[in-house]
C-alpha cells in the first residue's frame, strides 16, 4: 500500500507541534499549492509551521495566500536551518525523495525528526515514517485534498485559503484539466468549488498572465528553433546561453515553451534543451503512451511523470541534442504500436 501511518500522525497532531514544511528546487504550482494547503491547515489548528523552497518560485504565484512567509534556501539557509533543527515533524510534498533537494535535504537528513512523505512522482521514497504516496495520481494538491478529508471531513476543504491551494495546484499540474483527469478528480474539484473563490480568476492569473518578453521569446522559440522530426512524430527546441541574456530571461521563464510543441498535429513527443552556465537541462513533455520518464531516467539523469518528465546532460548542448536524437527511433519504435 502506498499509504502509511495517515491515522497515526492525526493523532500526532493532537498536540501542537513545530512543522516544517518542504519541496522542491524551481516550485511550481503543485509545490506551493501543497505546501500551502498545510500550512493554512496545520497553522489553523495551533501547530508552529514554517515553509521552505530550495530557490524562488515564479512571481506568477506570489498572490497564493500565505506564500510570503515562504523561505527561500538559496537566500535564508541560516534561518531555515533553524526551522529543520527545531521542527517535531517534517511534511516534504510533490517530490519523491529528500536526496533530490540538495543542501536542504542534506540538511534534513542531519535529524531523526520523522517525515511525512505525500507524492505523485514515480519511485517515492518509503523509508519515511509516514507516507501517502500514489504514483500517477494528478498532483501533491489532489493527495493533499485525500489526507485532509481523512483527517478532518468537509469542513476544512471549505476554507477558502485551502480550496484556493488546492485548486491552483490541481490546476496547474493537469494543464488546466486537460490531463491526467479522472471521475474522481473532478468530484473533489466539486468540493473545492464550494468554498467561496472565484476560479475563472484564478485561472486567469495563472493562464493569461505572461510577461510580453515571455510571449516574444516563445515567439522566437517557434519561429527560429523548432525542429521537426515528423518520421518520429518529435519536436526539439533548444536554448542557448546567450538566447537567455538576449531575452533577458530566467530558466523558469522558458518551463512553457515546450508544451506548445505538441499543440502541432502529428507530434506526440516535444523536448526543450536548455543551456545552462555548467549543464544542459533538458524538459520532456509527450501525448498518449510514449513513456518520456523512461527516457529521462535512462539517458539524463531525470525523471518524473509518464507524460512530463525533466533531466540534464554535463557534456554541453549540442551533445545532449545528439543524445536524444540517438535514442528517439528505439523510443519511438517501443510505443508507437500502442499509440
Ligand atoms: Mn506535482
């Protein structure tokens, strides 16, 4: 079962307890949605929580309730170390493993103090003390939505600061709805949905709200850097060092771009190279049953989701294009007979 210890912490939480809340580098809507889901919950019921990222997350999320009390390692790593070594209770969401977050990790892995694992990536950890972990399921905000309905029924999925997380988390991950959708999902959007916020607004905020320089840059990606391979049914796109000063852009300006490979018709496979001062980080996204995690996990050191997945390459740009295209006909080739 990929659930432990769920009874055994409500009970835990009787008492108040130091909390610090955890995920991962470059968070993304699910990250801070799950965090911030228990964070109004656990701080709501008495309990000392402090939050933590590895790095900043994007502006675009800055009006999510609570996220300004946010702290960020890459600036605060003191003041966080403090939290990790004071905490009773760790909570670490929408990741799958501490050894992903780097010094942060490291630095939690330093206590005994127990964890509580909630994910949907593949492979979680299930060494923790208490874990809520399904592989698959749609985002951290839908498993959040499970645990706290166990713990405390209707009532708190009604508040409007947590509907509100939840809501964006389940939001973004899916691509507004557009997958990893299911009967079930949809029921708890319900129940979301009667807390009193406006979701047109938050989709909105979160959909129509790009920088022009990100729109110009996409603009640019599309025109003078996409590649087609049609006998592959794949599309690459690649971004250079120089692309970044020239646009004036930071790497989470770029995570977008590669979803648009697939709006063309007979594309199925999209991947976004991005240079980075030492490494090339490289963004998989595909449709229907091509496996992008397979080819995350055994080529670029990645991996994630069947149709999401990310990795990096340390022998420069050009050599990770390489790369992939090397292994896209056998990729290719497993799936297409299933597609
Ligand atoms: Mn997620």
């Amino acid at each position: 079962m990929p659930e432990k210890g769920i009874l055994e912490l409500k009970i835990f939480l009787e008492k108040p307890r130091k909390i610090f809340l955890a995920s991962h580098r470059n968070p993304d809507g699910d990250a801070l949605g799950s965090t911030l889901a228990f964070y109004h919950y656990l701080s709501q019921n008495g309990h000392e929580v402090s939050m933590a990222f590895p790095s900043e997350f994007p502006p675009i999320y800055s009006w999510m309730p609570g996220s300004d009390k946010i702290l960020i390692y890459d600036r605060q790593s003191e003041e966080i170390n403090k939290c990790i070594a004071n905490a009773e209770l760790f909570i670490f969401v929408d990741a799958n493993n501490l050894s992903r977050i780097d010094k942060m990790g490291l630095e939690m892995q330093k206590y005994e103090t127990p964890l509580f694992l909630v994910d949907h990536h593949l492979d979680p950890d299930l060494t923790s003390l208490y874990y809520y972990a399904f592989p698959g399921e749609s985002s951290a905000c839908d498993l959040v939505f499970d645990v706290l309905t166990e713990w405390e029924q209707k009532k708190y999925i009604e508040n409007i600061d947590i509907a509100t997380c939840l809501y964006t988390g389940i939001l973004t991950d899916t691509g507004t709805f557009s997958y990893n959708t299911s009967p079930k999902l949809f029921e708890k959007l319900s129940r979301l949905m009667l807390a009193p916020f406006n979701h047109i607004e938050i989709q909105n905020k979160i959909n129509n709200a790009l920088p022009e320089k990100n729109l110009r840059l996409l603009g640019y990606c599309l025109y003078h850097r996409l590649e087609i391979i049609p006998e592959y049914r794949a599309g690459i796109i690649f971004l250079t060092k120089s692309d970044f000063e020239k646009f004036n852009i930071q790497r989470g300006d770029a995570e977008g771009i590669v979803n648009y490979i697939l709006k063309i018709n007979n594309i199925d496979i999209a991947v976004l190279f991005t240079q980075q001062p030492t490494i090339t980080k490289i963004s998989f996204r595909s449709l229907g049953d091509y496996n992008v995690e397979e080819i995350a996990k055994n080529y670029f050191n990645g991996g994630g989701h069947k149709n999401a997945s990310g990795g990096s390459h340390f022998k420069g740009l050009k050599s990770a294009i390489t790369l992939f295209k090397e292994h896209l006909p056998e990729f290719f080739n497993k799936y297409k007979t299933i597609n």
